[in-house]
C-alpha cells in the first residue's frame, strides 16, 4: 500500500538518461514510482522512475537517480 502524499518524504532527483538528462526535479516521490518531471505540458518523455541508486548532488546534497520510464 502506498502512504498518503504527505506522508511520503520529499526527495531530490537527478535525472539520467533521456530528455531531460543531468536536470534535478524535487517533490514526495517513492522509490519505484513513476513521476512526470518536465516542464511544460505532460509529455511521455519526461516520466522517470525513481531509483534505490543515490548520488551526492553538486552541494553535497543527497539525491536519488531517476531514469526514464519504460512504456
């Protein structure tokens, strides 16, 4: 079951791979979820899914790797 949205925490993303490559999106995402990071109108390009994989980000932030979507 998946926690409410307020419940999950708040993560910041670096994207790989795809469009939108080396961009980071932030928001309460699980890991194994998909998410639609572009911007602009939803597009199947910018779905990612969020990744176990961590990485620091450039101020010694921790973020999670997501990668696009398979549909």
């Amino acid at each position: 079951m998946t926690p409410p949205r307020a419940a999950r925490p708040t993560r910041t993303l670096r994207l790989r791979g795809g469009e939108l490559d080396g961009l980071t999106w932030s928001g309460r995402i699980d890991i194994g979820s998909r998410v639609c990071c572009g911007p602009g109108p939803w597009a199947s390009a910018h779905v990612y899914v969020v990744t176990e994989h961590l990485v620091q980000g450039p101020e010694g932030e921790e973020e999670s790797v997501a990668v696009p979507a398979d549909f």
